[in-house]
C-alpha cells in the first residue's frame, strides 16, 4: 500500500536537504519559516494543489514522539490535545489494536471491532465450503450467537506499554569482537527480557523491539485476546469490487471494511474460544464522526504499519532496484499462474488456497510498483542523497574520525553476500517450498532445544511456546492439501535446478540427488509424499510433544528423514545469518547516528509491526507526466456504472438497486450531493496500516485505510509527497450499505447510529 515526489536538493551546507525529506523528517520547505513551523497552514484563502494547506513530508510516528507535532496538529485541525497521542493507553490510540498484520479498532463498549475487509481472508475462508462459500458471499451475524469463530490462531493484541530497553540490550555489546556471538548476547537480552515481563502473565504478550535500524530498542506489552469472531464482511462484490485490476490504483470503489468482536472469559480474561464466553470491555472505543469529512480537512490513522526501508543505504536501494524486485516479480508471476491452474475447476481446493493467491496477487502489484519507481530515478536520487551525507562527514575531522568509515563496511558486507544471492534465494526457497518440510525442520529444533534447561532454549522454543505450536499445527489443516504443497515444493526446486550448476544449493541435491530434470525431481517427491505421515494433524502434534533428536534420527517418516538430513546445511545457513546480523549491530547504529546528527529536526524510525501515528489532510493529486488532476472522492454511482455483472466488477444487485433508487437516506455528501466511497489523503502508510481507523480533527471515525495508489509504492524507500496517497472507504459508505443493502440495523445501532433507510 502506498508511497512517492521529492524536491529537489538545495546546497550541501543548507539546512534543509533532500535527505532529510526523504527519510521523512519534518518538512524543510523553507529555511526561514516563522516559529509556528513550516507545516502550519496559511494564513486566509484557501489551499490550492500548488499551495496545499499543508505538505505532508511523510513520517509514521512512534507515539512518544508526537508531543514534537503538537503545534503543527493544532493548526492544521485537531480539537483535541495533541499530547494524548504520546499515549498508547489514552484516547484515542487506546482503542487501536493489531490482528498480527492487519491494524483494528474497538468501535463499542462491547468489543466490536472494525477493519478491512481484506483483513478476515482467513476468518472467511476457515468458514467457508463449496456449498456456503464465506469468501464470495460475505457474512452477517444476526445475533452474537450467530457469530463464527475466527479459530484458535486468531488474536487481537491491545498495546499497554512502551519501555525503552536499549541500554539493557546494548550496553558492552559493542566490545564483543566476534559478530556470532554480539548476535547472541543481543538475541539472549531481548529474550530475557521478554520472560520476565510475561512471568505469571499469561494473558500478556511481550516482546522487544528494535528501532532505527538496531539503534533502539523498546519491549512493548500487550493484552492477547484469543476468542476473535466474524460479525459482518460484506459481499466480494462490495468488499473485494474492482479486485486486482483496481489494487493500487485511483479511482477506487471498493468497499473495504468488514467487522469482527472480541470475546472473553466471564471473569473478564482472556479465554480460549468457548461458548458461554462474554464480550471484551475495551477501556476505549471509537465514536463514528457525524459530519462528512471535506477535501482540506485533517486526518490521521494510527495502526501497526509493517516494514519500510527509508533508512537503507544507497547500495541496498541499489541492489533492490536491479536485482531483488525483478527476482521477486519474476517468481510470484510464476506462483500465481501455478494455483490459478491448481484451482481453476476445484473450489475446495480455490478455497484452501485463497489466502496465498489474494497475497501473492497483492505482492505481485505492490513490488512492480517498487520497481519502477525505484528504476524510474528514485534509486539515483539516494545516491545523490547519500553523496551529501559523505560530503558532510568528510568536511569535519571529529565527524570523520566517528562515521568516515561505517557507509563503506554496510557496504562491504552486502558485497559478500550478494555474491552468493541466487543460491542462497533458492535455498530460501526449498525450505519454504513444503509446508510438511518446515514442519518436520521445526521439529528437529524442538527435539535439540527440549535437551536444553528451558531458560537456556531459543526464544520461540521453550516450554510457553507449546501450546501456540500445538495451535498452528492443528490449524494448519484447513489450508493444507498434498496436491497443492507438492505442486508448490516441485516448482521450488524446478527453480533451484534452472540455475547455472555452480549456482545450484547444495539442499537441491540432498533432495533430488545428481539428476535434476523433471523426471529426477518427480521421483523424489514420490518418495516422500506418498509414505509421510506429516498430513496428519495429530501426527504432528505427537511429534511435536514427544519427539527427540533420537527419535527423528530413527523415523522413517520420509519427510522427517530429509529434515534430519537437511538439518547440517540449515545451521550452517543460520550461522551465516547471525554472523551478518551481528556485524550489522554494530555498524547500523553509527549510520543512524550520522543520520541524526546530519538531518535537522526529528526522525521517524522505520516501520516494523509497532504502533505508529501518521497525518495530513484528504487532498487529491495531479498523476506523475500530467493529466487532469485526481480529485479526493469517488461515489456510488461510478461504482455502478463501473459494474460489469463479471468478476471482478460484479456488484450485489441488492446494492445496484439501491443505488439507482438514490435512497441516500442522511448518508449522501452534502458536497456531492450522493453517497461518497472512498476517498484519498496524503497520509504515510505502508502494509499493515491495513483496517487503520481514519480519525477526524475529534478523533472520531471517518473512514478505514486499505491501500494506496500505484506511484506512490516506492515512497516503502524515499517519501514522495506530492503524489503518496492514501486510500479510505469512507464510514458514510459503509453505514449506508449497513443500512440501505445488508439490513444491519443491530450493529449501526451497537456503533450508535439511527437506522434511516
């Protein structure tokens, strides 16, 4: 979801540089601004596109840092104190929530929570059949007890903490001299850590985070609800309306929201799934807003946006603008046309596979975007960006003697390893081709690790950690098909075989041996699926609680015997990885430190799954090459003139219907005069933001963020402001078709809104 314009660089010396804007620092516009900063809106008369009220210079904001941004929020809208939004715990970020890869918020007193539509793909799928397919039709609990059960692995996780940990994971690491084991004492920090913040909390997830790039590092708690269930997705023709063909793309008029509830335990804790279990009373929830947002008008979403790489190096930008995104297009490409092929005429099989292909579909868009935008000058632009940052070091002796090294060992390093880059992708690639062969690997960890005092065991292998094992194996089987892991493993290792011989892994011929036709591979794979019993959920639940090393080593589990074999070359790899990382730790933080001390005002730390806090106005854009200028809003009748009675433009009749009756009810736009249906923001967001609520100046919801438009994808490397977008379903949409389509009086009145229609 989204990214992209920059400006351009002014002098080596000037305070503000194009290096500061693209790692989205506070805006530079103009070195003489007043003290009510640059980003304050003008004085009379209204914003144009040439003159915004305000230029978002990017930025996804660690809640601590947003008491910095007070005055700017104050002039550009909010009404309410900016310092609540140094606060996790307080409203409104209170009511902000993580499903593990998609944002949420709790939107009443009785756990209710509103996200996309895209993001309950597995709570559709684990409840669908042929006969009643969840994913095409959509769902609508009429009561709570017709709710469904998003399943064992489903989880909602509320954030109560942030503690700055970095001292006790740093402090004498940089004296250590071997990068293997500065790896380890930081991993054994971070693990400890975590331990002691979830003893005798079992209801409370930790973990320990890192920030800019190693530089920081905060453990972050949160509650962990388990009993998650489906409340409303609309119909594929609403929630999914426009598919691949309109992902990233402006205009939009998909419907992207669905709902689910939080359920626990009668004593209030968290509980396992059980029937006579009661909602979750959230300490915050979010109010619909009762006016219309305008184009102008302030915005913000706060959510758990996943990854971005503004803080990389010029040669990393590099290398994933010539190698990495053509590696990646060029595979998923291949992926896709392999299920779609698999799936055609089998919809129990289309079912299982539904999550990888949306996915796959997803990414296949997303890296093209990144590609071109990087190959289209972005990758230039930050060499040129980091030249000034090599001038800068190189004009001070003290600055010289602290960073005049560091841009050139990052680089050293990804020089190593970029050599064996082909092979070690399709290595990568054999141990993620079979979900049966990274059961039996993780097995032989388990068996290694259980030797082990529990104190002593890899983070992810101890003790606690059973049961969610025991849970993702069992779970396991609603997506697992022998037909569909063994296409998707040979396809894997057809790749590996297509490399020039000395190209080749090693972990191919453990595999397939010597002969690496066709023929030679499909014999393998006989051997090894029709005699495994790792298909069995069981079966591996009893490994998983019984097996140790020498057990496996004496299986005759064929998949289980090819683990074992496999296992040298795994830890071998492993040892590679912790090397790197490790002489990274030491070599990221003094690149950051430059970074700080070259760049004025504050730096957003890059994306990594934590909660953030972004902003700006609803404001439309002119497309990259001219064009007529994309305005803010889309409506409901260029949805239906967008209809097609084909997928994926086939919108419920029952929504047709409504339409051309214009029965707006009080939903419609006073601007537009019907019923807007998404609309776009200059917000900065990347996947993950997926399900943020969209906040109006009140902190009320406005809208859901779900992607953004195909020029701005590359803004994941260099902000881009004049074309990064955001796109949002806008709240009055969904409440209308809530109302007007789906007859879902129950929950508009749970949201606190009047059924009209």
């Amino acid at each position: 979801m989204q990214r992209p314009g920059l400006r351009a660089v002014t002098s080596l010396t000037a305070p503000c540089t194009a290096l500061a804007l693209a790692l989205a620092l506070a805006s530079c516009a103009s070195s003489n601004a007043d003290a009510t900063g640059p980003n304050t809106p003008p004085e009379g008369g209204a914003a144009t596109e040439e003159q915004p009220r305000f230029e978002n210079p990017g930025g996804m904001w660690m809640p601590g840092q947003m008491a910095a941004h007070a005055d700017t929020l104050k002039g550009i809208g909010v009404e309410f104190d900016p310092a609540a939004l140094a606060d996790p715990t307080a409203f409104p970020l209170g009511a902000v929530v993580s499903l593990g890869g998609c944002s949420a918020s709790f939107v009443s007193p009785e756990g209710l929570i509103v996200t996309n539509h895209h993001c309950v793909g597995s709570y559709l799928q684990l409840n669908s059949s042929p006969d009643d397919n969840l994913l095409k039709n959509g769902f609508l609990a009429k009561t709570r007890a017709d709710e469904k059960s998003g399943g064992p692995r489903a989880r909602v996780y509320v954030t109560t903490r942030y503690t700055d940990v970095t001292e006790k994971v740093l402090e004498g690491t940089d004296k250590i001299a071997d990068d293997e084991a500065r790896y380890e004492q930081i991993a054994e920090r971070r693990k400890q850590l975590t331990n002691a913040c979830e003893q005798g909390r079992e209801d409370m997830r930790c973990y320990v985070a890192s920030f800019f790039e190693g530089a920081k590092f905060f453990q972050i708690e949160q509650i962990q609800l388990r009993d998650i269930r489906l409340v409303y997705a609309p119909d594929a023709g609403i929630g999914v309306f426009g598919g691949d063909v309109d992902n990233w793309r402006w205009p939009r008029h998909t419907g992207d929201w669905a709902f689910l509830r939080a359920y626990v335990g009668k004593d209030g804790k968290p509980a396992d799934y059980a029937a006579d279990n009661v909602p979750y009373k959230p300490a915050y929830h979010l109010k619909v807003a009762q006016e219309r947002v305008e184009e102008g008008d302030f915005v913000m979403v706060a959510g758990y946006p996943g990854r971005t790489n503004r803080l990389k190096t010029a040669g990393e930008v590099q290398e994933a603008a010539e190698w990495y995104y053509d590696h990646r297009i060029e595979f998923y490409e291949e992926y896709l046309g392999l299920l779609e092929s698999l799936t055609k005429d089998d919809e129990e099989l289309a079912i299982k596979a539904s999550g990888r292909m949306r996915g796959l579909g997803n990414y296949l868009i997303n890296y093209k975007g990144m590609r071109d935008g990087l190959k289209g000058g972005l990758a230039a632009e930050k060499q040129k960006l980091e030249a000034d940052l090599r001038a800068w070091i190189e004009q001070d002796p003290q600055r010289k003697a602290k960073y005049g090294d560091v841009l050139d060992k990052i680089a050293a390093l990804n020089a190593e390893r970029a050599a064996t880059r082909d092979a070690d992708a399709a290595a990568e690639g054999i141990l993620r081709g079979s979900s049966l062969l990274g059961v039996a690997l993780d097995l032989t960890t388990w068996a290694e690790e259980r030797k082990k005092p529990d104190a002593d065991r890899r983070a992810g292998y101890q003790d606690k950690d059973v049961k969610d094992e025991e849970v993702s194996l069992r779970a396991m089987q609603k997506t697992y098909d022998p037909r569909l892991d063994r296409a998707v493993f040979k396809m894997y290792l057809a790749r590996a075989a297509r490399l020039p011989k000395e190209q080749r892994p090693a972990l191919l011929t453990a595999i397939v041996g010597d002969a690496t036709d066709d023929a030679a591979i499909e014999q393998a794979l006989d051997k090894l699926y029709k005699k495994t019993k790792l298909g069995d959920a069981d079966a591996r639940v009893k490994l998983l609680k019984s097996a140790s090393e020498a057990s496996l080593k004496k299986s005759r589990d064929p998949f289980v015997q090819l683990a074992v074999k496999l296992k040298p070359q795994v830890d071998a790899r492993t040892e590679t990885a912790k090397k790197f990382a490790g002489a990274m730790a030491t070599l990221r933080p003094k690149y950051i430190a430059a970074l700080r001390e070259f760049t004025p005002g504050d730096l957003a730390p890059d994306a990594n799954g934590t909660l953030r806090v972004t902003y700006g106005t609803v404001r439309g854009y002119t497309p990259p090459g001219g064009g007529a200028p994309h305005k803010p809003f889309t409506t409901v009748t260029e949805m239906a003139a967008k209809h097609t009675g084909t997928e994926p433009f086939d919108a419920p009749k029952r929504l047709l219907d409504a339409v051309a009756s214009k029965s707006w009810g009080p939903y419609a736009h006073p601007s537009v005069g019907e019923v807007t249906l998404d609309f776009l923001a200059d917000l900065d967001i990347t996947g993950g933001n997926s399900g943020s609520a969209t906040l109006n100046g009140r902190g009320e919801l406005c809208g859901l963020v779900f992607d953004g438009n195909y020029e701005s994808i590359a803004s994941d490397w260099v902000f881009m402001p004049a074309v990064t977008r955001s796109i949002h379903v806008d709240i009055r949409y969904v409440l209308w078709v809530m109302d007007a389509v789906d007859g879902a009086d129950h929950l508009l009145t749970e949201l606190g809104v009047d059924p009209a229609i």
